[in-house]
C-alpha cells in the first residue's frame, strides 16, 4: 500500500512540475493565456498531492522506525561528528554541504518539559512545522566558494567603446576620435553571521545521524534568513563590508544599482520600474520584482473602473514565495521579501525611502568563505540542562554588474 501510494504521489508531483514547465515556456513566448491554464491546472494537483502527502504520514506514522541505510563513510562521519559535539568540540560543514541543506528547519530552544515528549511507543520520523519561508532570493543569487581569500575585486566594465563615423573623404589623413572603454571593480569581503539556538540536552540521546541533521537543521535556516536580509540591505554599516542590492558600490564609490521614483502602487506604476531597467536596447532578460507580500496585496488590490482586476497575480504552484504578476502582454516575476520596505505602508518624509527592487538576482555576487561551523557549549545554561549550539560563517557581497537592479524609491517630500 505504502509503495502504491507513494508512486501515486510521484506521478502526481510530476504531472505538476511538467505543467509548469509548460506555463513557463507558454509565458516565455507569449502565450499568456495558456500559460494562466497551464498554471491553474498545475495549482488544481495541489489538493492531491497533499492527500497523498497526508497519506504517506498516516503510514509511517504506524510503521515500525527503519532508519535509511548509509553507506559506510556517511555513517562514520555522522558517529566522529556526534562524538565531538558530545565532548564539546567543534565540527565544521563544507561550503557544499552548506548549499545542499540551505532549506532545511529550525526550532529554537527546544526543551523535553512536560507534554513534548512523544511516547516512547512508535514514532514518525518527520518532524513537522509552519515556520515561516525564507525568501528565494538566497537560491537565485550567483553564489562563489571564496574560501582562503580575504578579499576580492570582481572588475566591471562601466561603460562601452563608441564607434566613430564620418566620411572617407573628411576623415582621410586625419587622427580618428579615440574611444576608450570604462572599467572599475566590485569588492567583496567577508561579513560574519551567526546563529545561536538552546536545545534541551537529552536531545543527545537520538541516534547520531539524527542528532547531526537536528544540528543542521536548527543552524541553516537561521543562517538563510539573515543571509537574504544582507542581500537585500548589506550589513548596516556607513563604510560597508558587506554590500547589498539596495547599498551596492564598485571601489570608487560609484552606486552599482539605478533609482526611479515611485510614489505609490497605482495603474501602470510597473512600467516605470520595468522599462528603467536595462539599456537601450532591450528589456532585461532574466529580471524579476522583489516585493513584500503588503506591496504584493495593494497590487492585486487595484481596480479599474469597470471593478476589474488592473494586475493580476499568478502564484508558482511549487514555491508560495514566487509567482506572476500580469498587465495585459507585460509578464513580471516576483520574489516576496520580507525584509524589504513596503512602499504601500511608506509615507514620503525627510529622506528617500528605498522600497521594492527590480533585476536579474544573478547580477549579485554571495561570497562564502570558508567552512560554516557549529559548536555546543553546555556552560552557558547549565542549570536548565540546555546546551547552547553556536553557527558561524562569514559571508560577502556586491552587484558584480554595473546598474545590476533598479530600486523603487519614495522620494522625499518637497524631492
């Protein structure tokens, strides 16, 4: 039973992915009509894959715990690691390691009181839980390994060379215009994050391949959140280490990114934001709006005076935190950003306000240098049993392409 159902929700998941696939290369060469179809169809499997979902827990639930085979070298590993962490030490995960387990959970201060436990009859592996998604910009940046570096300069070209013209018989004889190209360079150097979480000690006494993905799982998604609020906004500094799309500067002090004023959400605001971006000879490839969910609502919220819908928002069926928004033959993806400025909730003040920003996440560079690391110190609360699990790593950033993104800004009053 379990094998059939678990086929069903194989082949459910892909009819799906094959479906939107379909949208995709439907949106992509215009048909957005179909696409819309292609992509309800694709929402329209959701309900069953959930019920096969609910189903396969149902069944594992009452099944008797088999952990997954491992081969030899993964089963050491996870023992030496365990017994580290049991003794105080410190383990540290490859970059590679990093990227694979990037969406993986966190529960913070997990304690054993009284009505957590389950009891020890049988139980199901997964461990289940509602928080809160990470903003998928942190997977559409251009990530680089820049292990053993201190620091590095990303050169870009500014501006192009300019071909000269004229008449054979006038330019005869004569010295040509020079034309020479521009260039500067993006510096990216490490910016530490960290993560600090409190698990109930007892918890040593899961299996060790368990008690490593707890580990893991605990540290990474803390490690994601703040790593996609640094894209966004760099580290805070007046002399930055850490570079963000809204704060991005090549070494001479030069912004990387371009502005447009935006005064509020309304009919045809989309455009300025859209046709700003790119240059004169084309409309960005590649590019998407990142957007709370506020400024995401107050666009689908619009209406026109026949009470019509003046945009309309196609969510991703397989990722809640992208989707569409369309404007007739104008197709927008989009990327919800919590730790963006709602422009819908700004009101014009002393300063500019940066708000939703718009193009290719690849043009932004995420530096990983060296290994993430993660350490137990059963000292800091020792008397409520809790062992502290401190996560170290330290990242970089910048636009690695001159006007890389647009940003929507609220000018100032009286600006």
């Amino acid at each position: 039973m379990k094998d059939s159902t678990r086929q069903k929700y194989m082949d459910a998941m892909n009819r799906r992915a094959d479906l939107i696939q379909q949208a995709d290369d439907a949106f992509s060469s215009g048909e957005v009509e179909k696409g819309k179809e292609l992509t309800t169809s694709a929402a329209a499997l959701n309900p069953e894959i959930e019920g096969y979902q609910a189903l396969l827990a149902q069944e594992e639930k009452f099944a008797a715990p088999r952990p997954a085979p491992l081969d030899r070298e993964t089963r050491e590993r996870a023992e030496d690691r365990t017994e580290t962490l049991k003794n105080g030490g410190r383990i540290t995960f490859s970059p590679e390691e990093v990227r694979a387990a990037l969406g993986l959970t966190i529960r913070n201060s997990t304690t054993l009181g009284t009505g957590t436990l389950v009891e020890p009859t049988r139980v199901g592996s997964t461990i289940h839980d509602n928080v809160a998604r990470v903003s998928s910009i942190v997977d559409q940046v251009y990530v680089q390994d820049l292990t053993g570096c201190q620091a590095i300069l990303e050169p870009l070209l500014l501006s192009d060379m300019e071909a000269q013209t004229g008449k054979v018989t006038t330019t005869a004889g004569t010295a040509r215009t020079t034309s020479d190209p521009t260039f500067s360079a993006a510096k990216i150097a490490p910016y530490e994050a960290t993560v600090t979480t409190f698990v109930d000690r007892n918890l040593s006494r899961l299996t060790p391949v368990a008690y490593e993905e707890k580990i893991r799982s605990i540290a990474m998604r803390s490690l994601r959140r703040a790593v996609a609020q640094l894209i966004y906004n760099g580290d805070g500094q007046g002399t930055p280490d850490m570079y963000g799309i809204k704060t991005a500067k090549d070494t001479a002090g030069t912004a990387l990114f371009k502005t447009v004023n935006v005064s509020s959400i309304a009919a045809g605001f989309l455009d300025n934001i859209v046709f700003a971006y790119g240059s004169d000879e084309e409309i960005g490839g590649n590019a998407r709006l990142f957007l709370t969910k506020a400024d995401l609502a107050a666009i689908g919220a619009l209406r026109n005076a026949d009470d019509n819908r003046v945009y309309e928002i196609v969510p991703d069926p397989a990722n809640a935190n992208t989707g569409r928004i369309l404007d007739g033959g104008l197709i927008v993806p989009y990327t919800i950003g919590s730790a963006l400025t709602s422009l819908s909730a700004s009101e014009a003040g002393a300063s500019d306000i940066q708000t939703m920003i718009y193009g290719d996440p690849m043009n932004f560079e995420l530096g990983l240098f060296g290994d993430y690391s993660i350490r137990i110190d059963e000292s800091v609360k020792a008397v409520e049993r809790m062992n502290a699990i401190l996560g170290d790593v330290m990242v970089g950033g910048n636009l690695i392409v001159k006007d890389g993104f647009v940003v929507a800004t609220l000018p100032k009053s009286g600006g």
